[in-house]
C-alpha cells in the first residue's frame, strides 16, 4: 500500500480522514450562530464553537492547530485575542460568506501577534464600530503570515497592522485594503528598528474613499532602521486622492521596492532616495536592463535551471568545511528560498560535529541562523538534510528515507552567503552535495554555488 498523508482517528464515535500534510495538529470549528463555546464542541462543523476568542484558548502551542471559520460566521472583538504559536486561523467561504471579525473597543489591539509562526488568512475584518481601535494586528511574533484578507479600515481605526520589535520575517501578501470613511492613519506601521525581512507583496490598498486619505502613508517606517524590507508587486491607490506609498524609508537597510504600482493620486515618496533608485516603479533604467541581460546569460551558462517553482541551483559535492564555517552559495539580491537540501556523498567521520546553516549578509544585518544545530557525526552516504523555514527548528536528519518535509520554505535571502558550519572536523573525508530552489525578487538577484 503506498505512503498517503492522509490519516484516520476516532472522533466522538466516528472514524474522521484528516489531511496531515495541512497539519498533524487538532482543527476546530466556529460558527457564530450554530456553535456553543463548551466542552465537546468545536471538533467537527456540525458541532462548532461559537467564537474564535475561545477556540484560541483550546490550541496547544507548537502543535500547529488550525482554526477554522466557517462561511457565514460573524464574530464582534472587544477583548484582545492572542493566538498561540503555530496556530493558523482559516477563513472558509467567498464573497458574503466571507467570515467577518470586527473590532469593537477602545485603544484595543483586536489580534496580539506575540508568538511565532501564526497564519490568518481569507478573512474579511470589519471596520471598527468604536471610536479610537488602536490597532487590528499588533505583530511583535516571528514568521506572521496574513494572505488572502479584506480589511476596512473606517473612521474609527488607526493602524491596520502594527509591527514592533522582533516582528521579524512577516509575510504579508494577496490582501486588499480599504479607507472607508476618515479616521485611519496608516496600513503598516513599524514601530522598532529590530525587525528584518518583512515581505510585503501581491496587495492592493485602495487608500481613500475618493474624499478622506489615510492621515499619514500606506506603509511607515517611522524613520526606523529595518533590516531587508522587501516590498514588491503591490497596487498602492489614492482613488484620485493624492496619498503617500511608502515614507520614512531613507533609514531602512537592503530594501527592494520593485514593481509597485502607484496609480489614482498616490505617490511614492520616500522610495526614490539613493540605494534603490534603479528598482522604481515602472523605471527602465541600464542598471537594470544590464543586471536582466547578466542573470539570463548566467542561467544559459549553467548556473541555474529554471522549473515551474524557480531556479533550481546545485553545488558540486565537497568536503565539510573543518571546525569552521564556508560558503555554500552566493547572493546576489533579493532571493526568496524555496527548498534546500544536502546529500552526503561521502562517509562522515566519526566524531561530534553540531553543523548548522546560516545567512551571512553581506550588508548592515547581523548573520542569522536558517536552523539549529544537528549532529552530523558519522552520517552515512546518501543521509539527506534539509530545514523547516522555522530557525529555531533543528536541521532535518534522514537516512535513507525521503526527506520528511517538503514544504515551501519561504525565507527571504538578502545579499551575502549561505554558509554551512561546523562545529567539529572529521579528517575531511565527509563530503556533502547541495542543491536549492528559489525565486529572485528583484532584477538581477540570483544564487549560484560559491
């Protein structure tokens, strides 16, 4: 019988089929009008719970529950609701089934996004029913995902989604925003210089009722130093009123705002100072036309071959770098990383080597861990290693098995290496072979081996 991820358990009497390449971790249910917020309800849609505010409290942290709310449910927020790590909370239905959230308190932060690694997505939040809602997503947790929403943003909102410190590697992408009445100040405000890589892409912001803008910009950086913001591919329009884009950016460091559409009104402003001038929006400039013709002449030569889910780039098996740390690949830009594994080739030796991969920017950012330690001593010929996308999560050791994750990484690669290090030496006999996949980000950005 082939491997399938498709599992069965016993549920209140009846066996239940779960899809475990979603997620290994329990799934609840709400519906505001058919659920009840009580012991042994919530487990399947004939028998949900009434709230997302308690289905929260329900999840364990880290084990990757999901939440889902079911078409039609409605829910009104006047208590902070904090989701704990690894919760991802799934919108179900279109259109007017579209499930809806609306913030309703003063000087409240409707979602605390304090832990690391939570989802929401196709979720319609409304605009604010009191006066003065702080904030909608208050973002002090690593790895925050927010796709495929609709947010208003009314008369009584100020920030649509505020990011403090720690708030690193966010990714926020397929929402469209809305100004419906004055009020709101900005979209995304950041609110401390430590957070890196926040990926912005694929939204459209309609930034004005045709009347009333947002009081300062989309997306404020606050004059703050953050660290390889990456904004791509977003439609910023005033709706014929003249609005900002992007402000505050002069400090930021490594950004890419590459192929942002400002249309009706809005204006770019602060995305034109020195160090991105090339990467305008709609510019054509012979930096850029010159750093095209590079990447194409480079992937003809060999350096990467390109699939439906990228540029597929392979290093030639080598030895493992000796009580030391080397380069494994080149960064060149902005890249995002799809996968990344190593076979071993030759025989490991026998002694401790804690290895680990990290990034080695290149710029002003600090080298950053893609994981924690795993034991490479003796590792046998054809043992595979790969990552989560999680850097606190352990290199994935396996020996002759497929590798157990396959999972889109989406971790953002500014320019430097990524190197391999290790803790031990093993005589050099250990040799190991890389390959990645990943996706450039902007003109010219590539990786080829070191």
């Amino acid at each position: 019988m082939a491997k399938t991820e498709l599992f069965g358990r016993w549920l209140q009497g009846s066996v239940v089929v779960e899809d475990q390449g979603k997620s290994t971790g329990q799934r609840f249910f709400v519906h505001a009008t058919t659920g009840r917020n009580a012991a042994g309800w919530g487990l399947n849609p004939e028998a949900p719970f009434a709230s997302l505010a308690y289905a929260v409290t329900r999840c364990t942290a880290g084990r990757h529950d999901i939440i889902y709310l079911m078409p039609g449910h409605t829910e009104t927020i006047a208590t902070t609701i904090t989701p704990l790590a690894g919760t991802r909370i799934v919108g179900l239905g279109t259109g007017q089934l579209m499930p809806q959230l609306t913030p309703a308190a003063n000087n409240l932060v409707a979602l605390t996004i304090s832990a690391a690694n939570v989802t929401v997505e196709n979720v319609y939040i409304n605009a604010s029913t009191v006066a003065a809602t702080a904030t909608v997503f208050g973002v002090t947790g690593r790895h925050f995902h927010l796709r495929n929403c609709h947010m208003d943003m009314g008369a009584n909102d100020r920030i649509g989604i505020r990011i403090g410190a720690l708030g690193c590697y966010a990714v926020i992408e397929d929402n469209v925003v809305q100004v419906t009445a004055n009020g709101p100040d900005s979209w995304i405000t950041f609110v401390h210089a430590n957070v890196d890589m926040p990926l912005i892409r694929r939204n459209h912001v309609i930034a004005s009722d045709t009347t009333n803008e947002f009081d300062d910009e989309i997306i404020d950086f606050g004059g703050l130093a953050v660290r390889n913001p990456v904004i791509v591919d977003n439609v910023f329009d005033g709706a014929d009123v003249a609005v900002t884009s992007i402000d505050d950016a002069a400090a930021v460091v490594g950004a890419c705002f590459s192929a942002n559409k400002c249309a009706g009104a809005a204006v770019n402003n602060d995305i034109t100072h020195a160090g991105y001038a090339d990467l305008l929006d709609g510019a054509i400039s012979a930096n850029k036309i010159a750093a095209n013709a590079l990447s194409r002449a480079k992937f003809a030569l060999g350096a990467g071959e390109i699939t439906g889910d990228g540029v597929v780039v392979t290093r030639a098996t080598a030895a493992l770098p000796q009580t030391a740390a080397a380069a494994l690949f080149t960064v060149t830009g902005h890249c995002l990383l799809k996968r990344l594994v190593g076979v071993v080739t030759g025989q490991v030796g026998a002694v401790a080597n804690a290895t680990k991969l990290r990034m080695n920017s290149t710029g002003a950012g600090a080298t950053t861990d893609l994981c924690a330690t795993v034991e490479f001593n003796a590792a046998a010929v054809d043992s595979q290693f790969t990552i989560t996308g999680t850097f606190a999560n352990a290199m994935i050791k396996t020996v002759n098995l497929p590798i157990a994750t396959a999972v889109d990484l989406n971790v953002m690669l500014v320019p430097g290496t990524v190197d391999l290090d290790c803790a031990g030496s093993d005589g050099g006999d250990g040799r190991v072979r890389w390959s990645l996949v990943y996706q450039p980000l902007e003109s010219g950005a590539q990786i080829v081996a070191a």
